[in-house]
C-alpha cells in the first residue's frame, strides 16, 4: 500500500489485512498509527508525519524495513 505524500490524517482497516506486507505513508499528516490490522508487514515508512504514538507495536514480529525520520507536531 502506498499512500505517500496525500494528506492523510488517519489510515486504519475495518478487519485484519494478513496479506499486506509493505505500507508507505510518508509525507502525511498523522499522528498516531494502529498496527494491529497489519501485524505481518515486511517495511513501514511514515516518515514526515507527526507521528506520536505507534499501538501495537509488539506485534510486528516480522518487520525488516521501518522509518519513522523527521516526525513534527505537539508532544515530539
């Protein structure tokens, strides 16, 4: 999934997404990012957002890639 640089403020599923192995989502407007709906990525990127918190982060137990480089915004 590639949702770079589209003013994305949120990005969540309804349902598990066992299959997604790799999110870009830098160049957004986020502030927090809900892992439990993708719990088998490979690579994550949200670089440039304003990212604060991460949830669920423990069950990214195949993660091989991840950035999270410049991250602005209250609470940083």
């Amino acid at each position: 999934m590639d949702v770079d640089d589209n003013e994305v403020v949120e990005l969540k599923a309804t349902s598990a997404m066992a299959k997604l192995r790799i999110v870009r989502a830098s160049g957004n407007r986020l502030s927090g990012f809900d892992l439990g709906w993708c719990s088998n990525l490979r690579t994550l990127y949200l670089d440039n957002n304003g990212v604060g918190s991460l949830t669920e982060l423990d069950r990214l137990t195949k993660v091989e890639n991840m950035s999270l480089r410049n991250q602005t915004g209250p609470g940083l």
